[in-house]
C-alpha cells in the first residue's frame, strides 16, 4: 500500500510489511506515517523462509508468538469506515487460529473487532460477544490468502482474496480497543499469554503448527466493493 495507490493512505493507522530482516528480525516496523511502536512476544519473528513478496514474512510458530501494539484509541474506530486487512497461510488444519483482535485482557465480549479462522477452517468476524459474519470458502493448509474486513456506513463484510464472504453485517457498533492492543496472532481476551495460534503442524513458516503472514494493513482503505 502507498499514497500513490491509495487515496486513504493517510488515515493507516498501522502499516507492518513484516519483511525488516535487517537490524532485528524481532523488529516489525510499522511503516505507516504514525511509526508506531509493535512488540513482539516469545519468539515471533520475520524470516525469508517464508514470503508472500518481498524478502520476508512475519513467523509465529504456535507457542506463544504474536505482536502487541500501543493501545492507542486510533485502533478503536469508534462509528467510522475501516478497514483491517492482511495476507496469512496457515500449517494446520482444524484448527483455530486469531490473526487480529483488540478486545481488552479478560473482556470476552466487547466492542472490538477480532479476526479468526475457527476449528472448521473458515473466516469470522467477531464483536460484541457473537460471531457476526462466517465464511464459507475452506482454508487450505500452506495457502496464502488475502482477507480483509470492511465498514462503510453501518454495512461490514469480510473479503477472502476479493471475494464477499458470508452475509453483510448491520453494523452501529461504537467500537473501541484495549490496552496494549491489537494483537496480532494471539488471542487479545486471552491475556499475555497468548494462546491464539496453536497447531500441530509443521512447515517451513513456523515448526508447530502456527501461521505465517508477509503484511498487515489497518485503516481507511480502498476496499473491494
């Protein structure tokens, strides 16, 4: 994504391309104008062992690994359009795996946006204690796909490589975020600990069982229509 491309680009919130192999592999820069500050917990890493584009792609093994950002209210869309979207493959199948989340440590059911794949190996929108939209289309195991999750008005759907997936979501939700939030890969309810990309795979990205992702995009985007 860039400003050339994109007549939104200065409303990205965050911007990781997850391909900074350079000074620390441990370092995933946020190449939006706000340069934000992302943590990476245990051992989530960027690697060239796996790559959508680019030199690298952001590694979380299923043990632990995800990334935690600031918490900054910027994450809580409050009743504006967003969009969040990212590339990720998984190593196994059947199992359930959370790519965003910003609900807070201990609030299962609040009004923050989280992004999954479930045990049955679809996409999920969930907020406000209840899946809202479910995907349709199987994910495949060491297959990238692009997902992207889109409010505009009070209307939200979830894209799987630029295709609408399940229903379209009546969406007034006054959303918000958590301290140290969004994780990435990691469950945000779930705590410190974790526990949102687990498996017993193994693969190239990620011994494990865990999932890979070369990108990750929040903010006001060209969504597909």
């Amino acid at each position: 994504t860039s400003s050339g491309c994109d007549p939104n680009y200065s409303s990205v919130v965050l911007l990781l391309h997850m391909d900074n192999i350079g000074e620390s592999f441990q370092n995933f820069t946020d190449s939006s104008s706000y340069a934000r500050i992302t943590s990476a917990v245990d051992n989530a890493q960027q690697s060239q062992a796996t790559n959508k584009w680019g030199a690298a792609g952001g590694i979380f093994d299923g043990s632990g690994d995800y990334l935690t950002s600031d918490g900054s209210t910027d994450f809580g869309f409050s009743t504006n359009a967003f969009t969040i979207e990212f590339w990720f493959r998984t190593q196994a199948a059947g199992v359930s795996y959370t790519l965003y989340d910003s609900r807070a440590s201990g609030v299962a059911d609040g009004h923050s946006p989280r992004v999954y794949k479930s045990g049955a190996d679809v996409m999920l929108y969930f907020t406000a204690n209840a899946n809202r939209i479910t995907g349709t289309t199987v994910i495949a195991t060491n297959t990238w796909y692009h997902v992207a999750v889109a409010r505009s008005g009070t209307s939200t759907k979830l894209f799987l490589d630029g295709v609408q997936e399940g229903s379209t979501y009546s969406d007034s939700i006054n959303y918000t975020n958590g301290p140290s939030r969004p994780t990435i890969a990691a469950a945000g309810a779930a705590g410190a600990g974790g526990f949102g990309v687990t498996g017993t795979g193994t693969g190239a990205a990620g011994g494990g069982g865990g999932s890979s992702s070369p990108g990750l995009t929040v903010g006001v985007l060209c969504a597909p229509a």
